[in-house]
C-alpha cells in the first residue's frame, strides 16, 4: 500500500468526522497533555506493531488494554482517544 494524496483525503474526512463525536487523534492528545506516544506504549495501552511497513504513520497498535482508551482504524492509520477519556488515559499513562 502506497500513502497516495486519496488515503490522506479519507483519513483527513474520518478525522473530522470523528472529532464532531468528540473523539481527539493521538497526536493532539500529545501535544495537550505534553506525553509521548512511547509513554502510552510503555504504561502498557499500546503494543508494538509485529510487522511494519514504510506506509505505517505508527510503530504502535491499540491493545486490549488501550481499548478503554482508544479507538484504531487500522485501514487509515488512525489511533483517536474516545470522548471523555483523554484526562483518563493522561491519568494512566502519568502514574
């Protein structure tokens, strides 16, 4: 799979539609609450991605733990935190 100007589009369409339902991209959550998505990774809410691709945005995948958290739509290399979550998962990733 090739990152081509039409997957940007729909990605950047997914997005909009999913912060209107009050969902937030990981990389906003990062940057409000000043955390790096290796800490997620390393409170336990990510895993590693087992194969990886140069088309890969992330090196993280939503584990079970994160489900909690986050949503991921793998197709458009998404990871959103849910509505009302992001103190949560800030507070677990904090700990």
């Amino acid at each position: 799979m090739s990152l081509t100007d039409s997957f940007f589009i729909e990605r950047g369409k997914t997005l909009d539609r999913y912060k209107t339902l009050g969902y937030i991209c990981i990389d906003e959550f990062e940057e409000m609450h000043s955390l790096k998505i290796d800490k997620i990774f390393e409170a336990g809410l990510l895993s590693q991605r087992m194969v990886k691709s140069t088309t890969d945005l992330y090196d993280y995948h939503v584990n079970s733990k994160g489900k909690d958290f986050m949503k991921e739509i793998k197709d458009l290399e998404l990871i959103l935190v849910k509505p009302d979550s992001a103190k949560k998962l800030a507070d677990a990733v904090t700990k």
